[in-house]
C-alpha cells in the first residue's frame, strides 16, 4: 500500500493529487488550511504554513494516523504555496515577503527533515516530492 502526505489540498492542484491518489486505491492525507477531518476516506490536519514552530508537531498528527506504520511506500508531497507578493521587490511589504518565504520555502524544509527523521525506522520505500509554481520562473 501507498500512503501519500500532501499539502495544500484545499482547491486546485493538491486537491486532484488527492483524488487521483484515491482512484488509486491509495491513502491520501493531507496537511491543509481545511478544518481537521478524520474520516474513512479522508484524513487532514489543519496548518498554517507561516506558523513554522507548529509544523512538525501537525506533521506527526498525520503520521500518527492509520496505515503509516504498514505502507510500503510512503510519499510526501509538498504542493501548498502562495503566489503573493506576486510584485516588483521594491513595491512588496515586508510582512508579506516573510510570510511567502515562509511557505514557500521554510515550512517545506521545516517540513520534510521532519519526515526524514520521524520515519527513518520504517521498512517503507520513502519519496519527498516538492512542486514549484510558474511564478518561480516569472
């Protein structure tokens, strides 16, 4: 069995990671700004990703839930990103450069050391997938 642990799920492309994951006959969890459900077919922890101190501590909620222990192949995908400020440097506030940096690509590292470390025991093929936006190339 694979288990996959996405971010950002809430709309666009994280929530069709999820869905073709099911289709799959996959576990789909996910890390999002949804509110917490824990469901039969469908597990999510609500996060803010600015909030860097919360991270690992949401990252083991997930990892705490049922089939982690039994996967074969245990897959983090960090989709979840925010655009804004999408403006020229010298026009961007500094509280919103902060917060991007901090989703962007704080809570990502934050992110998958933590998941390197808390599942380094298991027998599980592991996989870090990270998606970047067109922005990064704008």
């Amino acid at each position: 069995m694979k288990v996959y642990i996405v971010t950002g799920t809430t709309r666009g492309l994280g929530r069709a990671i999820v869905q073709a994951v099911r289709e799959n006959g996959d576990v789909a969890l996910s890390l999002s700004s949804a509110p917490d459900c824990d469901e039969p077919d469908r597990f999510n922890v609500q996060v803010d990703l600015s909030l860097i101190p919360d991270l690992p501590a949401k990252l083991d909620l997930v990892l705490q839930s049922a089939g982690v222990e039994t996967a074969d192949e245990l897959v983090m995908i960090n989709n979840a990103g925010m655009l804004a400020p999408l403006m020229p440097l010298e026009h961007a506030p500094a509280d919103r450069i902060k917060t991007a940096f901090a989703v962007n690509l704080t809570a990502p590292a934050v992110l998958m050391g933590h998941f390197i470390a808390r599942t380094e025991e298991l027998t599980a093929l592991r996989k870090i997938i990270n998606i970047s936006s067109g922005a990064a190339t704008t």
